[in-house]
C-alpha cells in the first residue's frame, strides 16, 4: 500500500505540470452516434495531449493501448495508417483517420466541440513537448512499455469499462495499467463540471452531500457508478467485476490479465 500511495504522489506530480488541462469538462458533451477509437499509450506526451482535450469535450472513447513492445494494437495501426506513430484516431462518424496529435485535436473541436473551433489553450501546442515529457518521467515512465510477461495472451472478449478523467492522479495509475496489459476498454469521461466539484472528494469546495448538475453528464453516469460519484471505477463485463477503489483496481488486472 505505501508503494502504492508512492505511485499516488508521483502521478499528482504528473498532473500538476500540465497546469489544470484534463479536469474540467463540459457538461453537456456532443457524443457522435459511432464510437471514436483512440490508438495511444498513457505515456505518451502527443496521446496525453488528446486526452485532455477528449476531457474537455467530455467524449466517451474506445481506447486501444499500443505500448512500446506490443503485439495487439500495433499492427492494426500500421495495416490502416501506414505507419507506426501514436496517437491514431479513428473516427467512422466522419470517415476520418488521423495521426498527428494537434490534427486530432482540431478534428475533434470541429466535429464535437460547441463552436466548431479549437479554443486557444489547445490550438498552439509547442512541437516539443516539455510539461508532457516532465509528466511522463514524474510518473516513472507507467504505461510506456508492454508487460512482457502478457504478449502472448487474448485480448478480453468484451471490451472493459473505466470512468476517469484526464488529471485524476488514481485514475491515471490503473490507465497505465491497462496499457501495460494491453487491455482495450471504454473510457467514460466524468471530468469535473463545475466549481463545486472542484477537489478531491473529503476537500470539496462545496462540502456536504455531493449533488451533480442538474441535467449534466455527472448526474446521467450516476446510475452507472452505483451512485457514486468517485473515479477510478472499472466494470469488467467479461468478469462482472465492479471496483472503485485504484489499489484494488491495480491488484485485480494484474491477477486477472497478468499472465499468458
């Protein structure tokens, strides 16, 4: 558990650099008919880059982990793209297929964003990028590279379930986990919403019981979480396992997934 909580403060320390990207979200998203597949490991600077602004979208996605050394997901890139180079999105509602991370962005503002523009703070990104490079090395390097113990099993039947969002410091230690694993799953983007949701859940701003917004995505993915409102939360449908707290999470793919 101390080992875990080390594992805590370092990806708090990865969040932090990115300067409050990945934890706020609209609460009204634009969810296209078709499922949009992300092609990317937790890792990467450019994959981060695109999942802070899937948090602001508030965009439910499938995520397809493609970890330095994997066997799963990679060579589907390279059959549809052409090339090895992460992220990839693709996305059926449009007919696109697109590679680099600022083009995604772009795209994604268009299509699902509420003025059909990028918004400044994501329009410009540097070509090196450095907070997102700190990132990555103040969380060890997790979800870089496959576990290679698993290279040679199955993929899950059905695809698993995590509710995150982009800065959470819990949920990006089981992210890591599951691109390490190669485990594919839907990532349902519960990012806070407003200014009482800001902080952690004992530190609320708004302290008292938690009440979403009204009509808002939070208040919709309630039912979901068991009435709850705490991310990370798994569902593996291949299991019926259902789990909240990281550590458990943590300890339940490496048991279940970790081994040919």
């Amino acid at each position: 558990m101390v080992i875990h909580q080390i594992k805590v403060l370092q990806s708090l320390a990865s969040s932090l650099v990115e300067g409050g990207r990945g934890v706020s979200g609209t609460p009204f998203p634009i969810q296209p008919a078709k499922p949009l597949k992300l092609y990317e490991f937790e890792g990467s600077p450019f994959c981060r880059r695109v999942r802070e602004a899937i948090t602001l979208l508030n965009l439910d996605v499938e995520i397809y982990p493609c970890p330095k050394g994997g066997q799963k997901y990679r060579q589907i890139v390279k059959e549809k793209g052409g090339k090895l180079q992460f992220p990839f999105l693709i996305d059926e509602n449009t007919g696109d297929q697109l590679f680099e991370s600022q083009d995604i962005i772009h795209h994604l503002f268009k299509y699902y964003g509420k003025t059909g523009k990028t918004p400044a703070k994501y329009s410009h990104y540097p070509k090196i990028p450095v907070p997102e490079f700190a990132g990555t090395l103040l969380n060890m390097a997790r979800g870089v590279w496959v576990d290679k113990k698993i290279v040679d099993r199955a993929a899950p039947e059905q695809l698993l379930e995590l509710w995150s969002f982009e800065a959470s410091p819990y949920s990006r230690i089981v992210r890591a986990t599951l691109t390490e694993l190669e485990i594919p799953y839907i990532l349902h983007n519960v990012p806070k919403e407003r200014w009482q949701d800001m902080g952690p859940a004992v530190l609320r701003l708004k302290p008292g019981k938690y009440e979403p917004l009204a009509g808002g995505k939070r208040e919709k993915m309630l039912s979901e979480m068991q009435g709850k409102m705490q991310v990370p939360y798994l569902v593996d449908p291949n299991t019926g396992v259902k789990l909240f707290e990281s550590a458990q999470i943590v300890k339940y793919l490496k048991k279940q997934y970790g081994k040919a």
